[in-house]
C-alpha cells in the first residue's frame, strides 16, 4: 500500500520552485549536533510545509550534516511522513482483516472512481487525498474509513460514494 512512496520527487521538483527552505533554519538550529535528530527535524519540515518537498531533504542534509539517503530512508520507513502535498480531506480506508473480508476493496474502488485518483493520490482540486491503511481499529464497524477525525463504518459502496459527495457540497457552499 506504501510502496509508492518514492514517486513523488519528479512531481514535487518539477511543480513546487517557490518552496522556502530558509523556514527551515530555525528548527535546523535546534537540532544541530544533536545525535538521532532525524525524526525530529522531519517531523519539523512536515510541519511547516504540510509535506517534507523533494528539496528540504538537500537543504536538510546539506545543513545539518545529515546524509540524504539516511532522511529518505527514515521518511519512507514511517507512515507518519509525507513525501507529497495532501488534500484538506484525507479518506483512509481500511483494510485490515475485518475490512478486507468485508469488502474493503470494493470501498476503495468506488472511491477512486468517485474521487478520480488512485490510492494515495490527491484530487486535482486538492480537496481530497485518498489513502488504504492497515487498521483503523474499528473492527467492530468493517469496513470502515476516517475522513478527518470523522469514522464511517458498516460502508456501502454506495453510501461511501454518498459521503464524499456530501462533503464536497458542504466545502462548495
């Protein structure tokens, strides 16, 4: 469900030119010399952007003496980073064994149809990033989603479709 979580350095060098890296300074300073800083200053430049862009690990790396691929490959082991913008509303879906057994495959299908991207893409409005994770821990509701910190469980196809589609209306008005 992560593996493509490489793909976004061409996206993101080619359509982000303006990004600020001076934002970074501070939070560099905070953490120079500091042994096992990685995490945090990742977690920092996740903050300040939304996302970690392709160029802040340069900038990052080149700062704080960190290697490159030390920051690459901390960011891409944590599902807790994002190597891409995402959309104000993040749909996660679950599929884990309860949710799989209970179609959860069929959810994210009529969602990506619905939202026109595939799992882990954002919508060209920016509105929504659809995303499959492990477990939501709600298996008691298979299949489940979150958008936000809002959980809808016992899904349809239908009335996942149903969901987006009404969310979309209420940020339209």
């Amino acid at each position: 469900m992560r593996i493509q979580r490489i793909d976004h350095c061409k996206r993101d060098i080619e359509g982000n030119t303006s990004t600020d890296l001076t934002l970074l300074n501070d939070l560099i300073d905070k953490y120079q010399n500091q042994k096992g800083a990685a995490i945090s200053l990742l977690q920092g430049a996740q903050k300040i952007y939304g996302y970690i862009p392709a160029k802040a690990f340069e900038y990052i790396s080149e700062k704080s003496g960190i290697e490159e691929s030390i920051l690459y490959g901390v960011a891409t082991f944590y599902t807790q980073f994002r190597l891409n913008p995402v959309g104000k509303n993040i749909v996660k879906i679950c599929h884990g064994t309860a949710c799989h057994v209970q179609n959860a495959t069929d959810i994210t299908d009529a969602l990506k149809d619905e939202l026109n991207v595939n799992d882990g893409e954002t919508t060209d409005d920016g509105m929504f990033t659809l995303e499959s994770v492990a477990c939501l821990g709600c298996c008691s509701l298979a299949p489940v989603m979150m958008i936000g910190e809002e959980t809808y469980g016992n899904l349809t196809t239908d009335e996942a479709r149903k969901i987006i589609k009404h969310i979309r209306k209420n940020e339209q008005q």
